[in-house]
C-alpha cells in the first residue's frame, strides 16, 4: 500500500518483503522499478555515483582545500550565532532583569544543562567542530556539579543563570527511560524533573537575581517558574553556537524576538485525554483556556507599535484578501518583531477553529523606526469543510487580527512589549471551492 501510494523509501524494515509482495501479485514489479528509479536518479543529481574530480562540492575533489576550510569556514559559524540569536524566545523578563549588565561582579552559571554538548543538538544531527555550551558563552564561575556546591555559588554570586529543561536523553523516539514524567521516549507530564524543579526554587529561596534558560524540545509546563522567576529565556536545542548566543541576548549584545512554535500550558490537565483524537482543546487553534504562554508568544528588549489596519469591507467568495498595517518601534533599540496575522471565522455553520495563523514576517527595525507590513491571505483561509466533507467558503463576517502576538491574552501570558489590531470583513456570494 505504501508503495503504491508513492513511498518510494522506508527507513524502516517494511520493503524487506517486497520480493515476496511480488511473487504473491500484491504488488507489481513495475513499481518497485519506478520508485527504484526515482530513487537512482536523485542519487545520480547529486553525485553520489560520478568520480570525484567530477563532484560539483569543492570539500570532495581530490585537489580540495581542507575540508575545514569549506565546511566550517567563518562564515557558517557566523550563521550558526546568527540562527541561534533568532530561534531564542524571551518568555518573561520582569523589571527589566534583562539584558544583564555587563560590569557585574560575579555570575553563576548552574544547572544540569549549563555544560553538555548533547543538549545543544537535539537529535538526528551532526557533531560540530568546537560546540559552545552555555557555561562556555557566558562569563561565569567555575560550574558547580553538586548542589549543596551550587546553591553556595548563588549565594556569593550577583545574578544567577541556571540552565534547566530536558534532553534528548529523555524525550525522543521509542527509548528504555525509566524516569518520573516519561515513558519510553513519551512524556506523561509536562513538568520539569522533580530534581530540577527543587533545584529551581532552592536557587531562588537564595534570593539573588535569577535568569531561568531553557534547554528542550517541546513545551514545558514552568508555572512556579513564571510566578517566582523575574527572567525565562526560551533556547531550545540551539546547536553549535548556543552559548555564544544564549549570551548576546542575556547581555544585550542581540536583541531577542523568537515566537513561540507551540503552546505552554499551565499543565498537562489543561489537555484532553491522549487517546481522544478530536481537535477540541488542542493547539492554539482549538485551546479556549488560559495558556502560561500562548502560541507566538515571545518578548523584546524593544517595542513595537501597531495602527493604522487597512483590510477591505468586504470581498468575494475566492478572493485573495489584502491586508496591510503599519508597525512602529517605539523603543531606544533596534529590534525585531515577528508580524502575525489570524483569522476567525465569527458565523461558520460548522465548528472552526477559534483563530486561525494566516501568514507571518520578521521585520527589523531602526530605533523609532515605521514600516508597513503586507499581507495576501488566501482564500483556504477562509474555508471550512462542510457536513460532506467538501471544502468551502461561507458567506459571514470574519476577524483580522494582526500584530506581534496573539489578541487577547493578559498576565504574565501578554507579549506586553508589542501591540495588535483587529478589524473586520465580510465575505460574500458564497463558493463551493475556496
């Protein structure tokens, strides 16, 4: 079936009976001779079959510079810093704890994740030539390994950086983890591990300034943290260059503005149940709580402005709607804001999502600096499938919202240092196909 539909390669063992598929007439054998044609002739673009002098990459050719010099030149490092600085997202930064000032006398660098390599890759990746960890980037102490060691070091220390999250080791694919909160690779709570958690409040019972970075790969329910800790800067895997990174932000050498990919709840009862496979209460696009922080959720050393939300009145059924805004930083600082825009259908006869993302650009911007921003949104946007499964687009009113984040959030949930706008629109002469 899968071959027949198109799959011309399995990872996995399944294809190792497709001689027996064949003999038994379940499959014919001219399609296993054209998946294996299209497999041969990718091989054959990229050259994995031609003599070497004749590779088009100059790190394969015999009279190659050292691969070095190719493959990890200045300025794919530079990239690496660069996609890093960008990825980071600020989640929470009270009182302006951040960016920390350069002239203060001692940092404390602590935590399971300040120091190892694997946290910065994630998984199904390349090993880098010189990866930098967090303790690395960032000037620091001597990093404590104990923690009756690290909470000594917070003590004497003016501010605190601690490194928590997850690892690969933990979450991943199908592996032997034995540990509270995870199942075979699966997680069952969207806590942090309870170590690191008393890890956590014991640092901030020691009542210095505490910056909380995250390492992980998918979202963690930090509800304390975001009630007890003035500064959480989201990091992710990062990759080669995370310490480097993780410190141009945390000192203001680079100004963060990464979103959120995904939903922060405040815990794992906020979902529905995992063997429920309906949508309802799942992702930003059906969740009707109160995250801790929303989908495209993420904060500025600056701040930006938004007026001035021109979208038609109303529009024909298959049209392209366009939408345009002008967004300001009123800041001191460059910076950037990542512009989003969601769509809601206010009058569907069928159950919709409560918003809908509908496009997104990352703008820089000068101190003071206005632009405007425009937005063709499709007509799939503006669709629903129906009771017969068909695809289209009801007449009614919708919503544009557009801005740095989500519309309608507050709290510690609010991206307070950018702005949104909402109008609305009517679509006419209903269409059968969007």
């Amino acid at each position: 079936m899968s071959l027949a539909a198109g799959t011309d390669l399995s990872c996995g063992p399944e294809y190792a009976s497709l001689t027996k598929a064949v003999e038994q007439g379940l499959v014919a054998e001219a399609q296993v001779d054209t998946a294996l044609a299209r497999l041969l002739r990718a091989r054959f673009r990229l050259g994995m079959l031609d003599p070497p002098e004749r590779l088009p990459f100059p790190a394969a050719r015999p009279d190659a510079p050292p691969a070095r010099t190719v493959i990890d030149a200045a300025d794919h490092r530079a990239l690496a810093v660069g996609a890093a600085q960008k990825s980071l997202v600020l989640l929470k930064n009270a009182g302006g704890v951040l960016p920390l000032r350069k002239d203060l006398g001692t940092i404390a660098v602590i935590g399971p994740n300040a120091d190892d390599v694997d946290l910065l890759l994630g998984n199904y990746n390349g090993l880098p030539t010189d990866p930098v960890t967090p303790l690395e980037g960032i000037p620091a102490v001597p990093d404590p390994r104990a923690r009756e060691e690290a909470l000594e070091a917070a003590r004497q220390a003016d501010a605190v950086v601690l490194l928590l999250g997850l690892s690969p080791r933990l979450e991943g694919e199908e592996m032997p983890v034995d540990v509270p909160g995870f199942r075979g690779g699966d997680r069952v709570s969207l806590d942090l591990p309870a170590p690191q958690q008393e890890l956590l409040e014991a640092v901030v019972a020691a009542g210095k300034p505490v910056v909380l970075v995250l390492l992980n790969g998918s979202a963690l329910a930090i509800t304390w943290a975001a009630d007890h800790v003035p500064a959480i800067l989201e990091a992710w895997y990062p990759g080669q260059a995370a310490g480097d990174a993780i410190a141009d932000v945390l000192f203001g050498d680079a100004n963060p503005a990464g979103r959120l990919p995904v939903t922060f709840y405040r815990s794992v009862a906020q979902l529905p149940p995992f063997d429920d496979y309906a949508m309802r209460g799942r992702t930003y696009r059906y969740f009707t709580g109160e995250p801790l922080f929303p989908f495209g959720h993420g904060l500025s050393y600056a701040a930006f402005a938004y007026q001035d939300l021109r979208v038609p009145a109303d529009v024909r059924a298959g049209d392209t709607v366009r939408v345009s805004v002008d967004v300001r930083n009123t800041g001191a600082r460059a910076g950037d804001d990542v512009v989003q825009l969601y769509v809601t259908d206010e009058e569907s006869t069928v159950p919709v999502p409560v918003r809908t993302l509908a496009g997104f650009q990352r703008v820089s911007l000068a101190a003071r600096e206005r632009r405007t921003v425009v937005f063709a949104v499709a007509p799939r946007y503006l669709s629903v499938v129906d009771d017969r499964g068909e695809r289209v687009i009801e007449p009614g009113t919708f919503v544009i919202s557009v801005g740095g984040k989500q519309p309608g959030f507050s709290g510690v949930a609010d991206a307070h240092t950018t702005g949104v706008v909402s109008a609305t629109f009517r679509v006419r002469n209903g269409s059968p196909r969007p």
